[in-house]
C-alpha cells in the first residue's frame, strides 16, 4: 500500500531526502512504527494574552502553554487502519517539561478533499486541511489549511481568529545523522502562538496486526471530514 504521504506529494516525494521518505513512506501493510526521541532545544510560546487560549488547547492535548530549552521529546508514528478502514498516521508527540505535555494529530489522506486532512487532540474535533511540499533540503514542509470544527450534530467552518496557523517542516541532517524539526504556530490578528525546534533520532519497531498501543489510539474517531 502507498502511505498517505506518498498520495499527497505524488512525483515530489522522490525529491524528499532518502531517510524522509523512509520515514514517511510506510503504511500499515507494513507493520511497522517509527519512534523518535530527542531533545527540544527550544519550545516558545506566545505573549502573556495567548495563555489561555493555549491552556484550552492543553485541555484536548492540541497546544499547551509550557515553555523552556532542552526539553526531552518523543514523537510515535504508527499507521493503523481506524474504524472507518481509513489508513492513518498517528503523531504522538510528547514533551517532558515541568509537566509532560502531549500534542496529539492523527492524519488520513483524503480523496474528496484531495490532500491529507489532520485530526487534532484526543477527540478528533478539529479536522484541518495540510498543505504538503519538499524543500530545497529534501524535508518535508507542512502548512495547515482550512479547519473544520466537529462534535455530534454540530459541523462548521472553524473561524481562523480563534486558531492558528501552523507550519511545519521536518529535515534530515547529514551532518549529525539526526532529524530535525521546526514548528511555527501563528494567528494573523495575535500573531506567533506556539511552537518548537530540535532534533531527533529513529528506531524502528515491528508491529502486530492490531497491536497499536492503547496510549496512541484516539478516545473518539471521527468520519466526517
């Protein structure tokens, strides 16, 4: 199976550095996962008034207003199928601060929408569109798009003054045999909000059929897209 990351980028993905596309190019057919650790060397977050909004995000595991340097990291990517027969990537990041914070995404590609769709926090309310291109270093650069707010019966267009815009690009460094990754988070009336740099390494696990941990799977899956 092609993983969603190839459906995404198509021909571009040849040009991501070939450890990227190890990285991004497995699917659940392979039974894999990739399990990064590393060390921030820096997580930001806005000023003083973007606290809150921060903090409400903490609640969902989406952003959280902690900040500080050399913060130890790890980010799980396993590819299941969810309960939708959806291939899907999980992005399990977890930050050991002065308290241990967790960002959660889990992402499918979408062939009505044409792009990868991201669902973020651990009930998957918001579903946001992911632009998706390969820089000039072979990583992988990511922009986020339209978002779409959703639980129960409610469904509508998340209004961009109350969120965020994100941009994330993640690299291999030849130089240290690392990955390294940055992320921006900024709102266009608030400006910047959140966001990380440091580096990391890869182990690879062999993965069962139907044995992804219980602490990566989302306590709610959403279909709507």
């Amino acid at each position: 199976m092609t993983s969603i990351y190839q459906q995404a980028l198509g021909a571009d993905f040849q040009r991501l550095h070939p450890k990227i596309q190890e990285r991004f190019g497995f699917s659940s057919d392979d039974r894999i996962a990739s399990i990064g650790t590393g060390i921030m060397e820096e997580i930001w977050r806005g000023p003083f008034y973007t606290i809150p909004f921060l903090s409400i995000g903490a609640w969902r595991r989406i952003m959280f207003p902690e900040y500080g340097r050399d913060i130890p990291f790890k980010i799980e990517n396993y590819a299941y199928r969810d309960r939708f027969d959806r291939e899907t990537v999980t992005w399990i990041r977890t930050f050991e601060s002065r308290r241990q914070r967790r960002f959660d995404a889990y992402m499918i590609y979408s062939g009505n929408r044409n792009c990868i769709v991201d669902y973020l926090g651990t009930h998957q309310h918001l579903a946001v569109d992911l632009e998706m291109r390969a820089d000039e270093r072979g990583g992988l650069c990511i922009r986020s798009g339209s978002q779409r707010f959703y639980e129960g019966p409610l469904a509508f267009s998340f209004p961009m003054a109350f969120s965020g815009v994100a941009e994330v690009c993640e690299w291999y460094d030849d130089d240290t045999e690392k990955y390294r990754i940055e992320v921006n988070v900024t709102n266009s009336r608030w400006g910047k909000l959140f966001g990380y740099r440091g580096a990391f390494d890869v182990e690879w696990r062999e993965i069962k059929v139907g044995a992804i941990p219980d602490h990566v799977v989302p306590v709610r899956e959403e279909r709507r897209e």
